[in-house]
C-alpha cells in the first residue's frame, strides 16, 4: 500500500534530497507540502502550515519533517497526535527531552517515529561495522571539514542556540561512528570555538572513548575551504579502515570500494519498513553526544562569522 | 544482611551528609574509606585509590562515588566491573553517555546502580507530589539562588569543565520538578552567564515547558548574598503550591508543613531497598534537561570569579 506523504519544511534539503528520493520510491506517493514560504510544487497540495494541511480534504499518513530542528519538536507532536507517521531529518530534535516525549507520544498513538540518520546509509558504513567485527580496535579518528558558506547558503539558524553550530554536519560523523563502532562512545572534553557574533560553535574538537577505554578524537571545522573532508580512520590490530567522503568510501587492507550516493533512498526505504512493521526506529545516540560534548567540552570565543 | 560499605571521595559532601546518613542506617555498615588525601576515619580501612581497596584484604559489597563528578565515572565502572553496588552522589555523571554505559555495565553484572537525587528525599516533595495530583498546573516557577563561596568552598572542580557551575545546584531543582510534576520537562532556551576565567556558567535562567506546554522557567545564581532561596511555585486551578528551603518546607492553600531534613537518610534508606529487590534506579532526566540546557541555551561571558 502507498503511503501518502507531507513534506513539512520545503527547504534545502528537501529540494536536494527527500524529493527526488520519494519520487524513486513506489512506497511513499507525496501528497502535499507545507511551508510558510513559496506556492509548492506541482502535483502536491501545498499549505502554509501544519494545521491548514491536518484541517483540509488533503489526506496523508505519514509526515517528513524538514524544518529547522528549533522548530521539529512541534511539528511532529501535532502530526503524531493527529495520527501520522513522522519522519524527522537529522538532528531528530533541538534537545534530547524533545525527542524522549516525541517517543512516548509516537508508542501511545501506534504511530511510526523514525529519526533519519541519513550518514548510516552512505554506502560504505554496513561494510566498515562488518569489516570491524571482532578486531582490536586501538584509536579512531574523525575529520570532518567543510565550507559551511557552500553547503548551507543561507541557513542562518544553523548559528542560533538550538541550531547546532558544526555539530550540524558533524553528528552525521557520529551517526557514522555510533553505527560502526562496537562499544558505545563517551565524551571526555574539548573545546568548541563560538564566533562572537554567533550562538553556535564553527569549529572545535572532542576527545571521547569508548567503554574499552579506546580513544576516539573528532576535529570539527566549519571554515573549510579547498578540499573538504568527511573522513573516519579507525586503527585496528588488522590494519587500518578509513572511511571517506561522508562514508561513501571505504579502504582497508582488503581494498577499496566506493558505491554511489544513495543515502535518501535507503532512509525512505527504512521508513517504509518501520511503517510496515508497525515499530519506531529512534537512535538518539548521536545527539546524546553532542548534548554531551556541549555540557563536557570548553567553549572559546572566535573571529564574527558573516555569511 | 547488612552491606559493607566503602566511601570513595572523603570531601565535603561525605563529611557533611553520607558519614552521619550511615551511621544512623542498619542496613549499612562503613567498611572503608577511598581519598588522595588524609588518613581517613577511626573505625574503617582507609585506601588512597579504590584499586588499593579493591586489591586489599577489606572486603566491601557496595560503593558511594562522592567524588567530583568528572572522575565518577571511571570509578563506578571499576566498583561495578568488581561486582560492588554503586550509589552515585547527584549528578551522577559529568556526561548523559557515561551514565547510560554504568547502566549496561550494572545489568550485566547484576549490580545496583544508585543514581541519588538527594532532594527528592526531602520532607515536602512526596506531598507536593500528592496535593498536585489532578489538578490543572498553569505555569511553574524555580527560583534558585545561592552563595557558591558559603556552601562550596574550595571545590574548584565546580567550575571546571564538567563541573556543571551553577547547575551543581539547580539540577536539585530539577530532581524536584521533574519528581513533583505530572508531564515530563523540555528546554526551550535561556541565556547561562559563564565567568571569562571559568568553563562553567555562574547563574543564568531557563525557559521550560511540559509537554503540555505549561510554561516553567528557572532562574539561578551562584553569587547570592543574604537569603538565599530554594523555592519552586507551582501555579494551579486549585490555588498555589510553594515548596521552599530546598523542598523542606510546603504550602498549599491547604496549610504548611516542614519536616526536618532527613535527605540522606532517605537516600541510603532506598539503597538499602534497591540492594534488596536486586534492581537499579537511575532516573536520569534532570541531567538530561542540564545537558539539553547546555546544548539549546545561550551564553554570555560575565565578569570574573574570584573564591
């Protein structure tokens, strides 16, 4: 059966990605948009907000939220109370507690929750978690740099309290990681570089380890220019993993192999199984870092950041 | 049976509160004391580390880390990994990952894990619990303010990184309020003022709701002179509910009561029953909401702090 779906949030990333993903894919058909901004697009109902779409003859059963993540929490509990399944983009919320209640209220409706780490799907993470079974792990490293003026044009919340700073990319380093890794991860410290003019780190790095006591340190820079690097090196008694350009490479001493980018297809495609089998797929690990490494790491203030 | 105990971290807080809690609980008897420093208590082993203690003659069955939070973690997992019981003074971690790894490590030992929240345990707050029960809450208030150079000095660690500053207190508040009230808490935003030579936040306020969208807002300093203030006002349709000195004392338009402060009598009294019954308890939401407030809430430098 198909699943009538909303697109909540008509900005970039559901222009790059979730459109072009649901149109692949025979699950979902979209059956509406919602956005304070613009007239939508053709073939979709489109609405200004939430409740026009919940209050109209436009009927939908599943929700992808797309908003800024200061403002997912209020949308997915009015989709989920009104009886939808929700997607929710990466970050899953603003704040952990967020998505705990969002959790509670998905479980009392019998709707699917599934937050959308679209990093684990790249192609070379299920081979990196299968290649890293049983060997001895001795340190990770994670480099994960890139220009924020590139890949966020205009995306001022990104910069505000709740907006994440560089942890907007680099939680996908660690959706990666969590995935990859077998021991759970913790923060130790760091240090996180605030613009002045800013209420959210552009750069900065974390020391973690997992529950072995193996280290695992994260550089985060947001100012990158010339190449970018979205790199994960894990150094193992068989030899080193490194996997590169967001987890779509993987190298060991076994080889390399690279696949394409098919990072939104495989989440639609999660989604429709989690809806099919009537269960949430919620992972906050990822975030539980990064609310972490905010409560554990040092702050230091830095040069104004103009877009 | 009852439990040999060791105290890990001889500082204020196990001189002040744990030492007289124990010597007035049956359940428990002090076998051992762990700290750098000193030469320990008459009547009880004393080890400069709790691997001296773990390797000695001195047998214990359970652990209370009262040591800063930044180095709990590390030794709850060795008492756990040692089979012993762990009580943790609040919070119960300096990050949300570690506690939740002591948690896994707890079941799969078999060993109860003890988060404890002392103000939970104070005399008003099961009765605030009970009087607020049904009734239709319209806005809470928790005002929160105390001089760190009276009731903390020396602990520098405060306001180190991890050492949660002016949270060290108010997450006492939110033990209370997230223990007295019907709906689980979400930060919306709020402003932490960090000293320039410090790491953690002096005072500051938050912005709150449940999930109801009751509006709950906590304002906090580090730096009050004079009467200090413990108090939480929970607005209802039934009238006003104060609960101040730190959850002691409670009025409602149904009258005053104040009991007398047996805190950690009633912490070692609920180990006690943990160990019984085989079970942990590690209610970990108020470190969540400090973690979330870190992650979600502004910062502004303020002037230094000086002890």
């Amino acid at each position: 059966m198909t699943t009538r779906l909303a697109i909540v949030g008509l900005g970039k990333i559901a222009r790059d990605q979730h459109l072009p993903a649901i149109g692949q894919c025979d699950a979902f058909a979209l059956a509406a948009t919602v956005d304070p901004v613009g007239t939508g697009l053709d073939g979709a109902a489109h609405f200004p907000d939430l409740s026009a779409l919940l209050d109209s003859d436009t009927s939908v059963d599943a929700v992808a939220v797309c908003s800024p993540p200061q403002l997912r929490y209020g949308l997915a509990k009015q989709a989920l109370e009104a009886g939808k399944h929700v997607l929710l983009e990466k970050p899953p919320c603003a704040t952990l507690s967020e998505a705990r209640t969002l959790i509670d209220i998905a479980e009392d409706r019998g709707c699917t929750l599934f937050a959308a780490w679209h990093s684990r799907f790249a192609a070379g993470v299920a081979p990196a978690r299968n290649w890293l079974q049983g060997k001895a792990i001795t340190s990770v490293s994670i480099d994960w740099r890139e220009d924020v003026r590139v890949w966020h044009p205009g995306q001022a919340w990104i910069f505000e309290a709740g907006g994440f700073g560089v942890f907007d990319p680099a939680i996908n380093a660690l959706s990666i990681a969590t995935a990859i890794l077998p021991r759970p991860l913790m923060v130790l410290g760091g240090e996180l570089e605030v613009p002045s003019n800013r209420a959210a780190p552009i750069a900065g790095h974390l020391d973690m380890q997992d529950s072995a006591g193996v280290p695992v340190r994260m550089v985060m820079d947001f100012l990158k220019e010339g190449p970018q690097s979205w790199d994960i090196v894990v150094n193992t008694d068989a030899g080193k993993l490194v996997l590169s350009e967001g987890g779509r490479v993987l190298e060991t001493p076994a080889g390399r192999q690279e696949g394409e980018d098919r990072e939104y297809a495989g989440i639609y495609a999660a989604f429709a199984d989690a809806i099919a089998a009537s269960r949430s797929d919620t992972d906050l690990a990822p975030l539980r870092l990064v609310a972490d490494a905010f409560m554990r790491a040092g702050s230091t203030p830095a040069a104004e950041f103009h877009e």
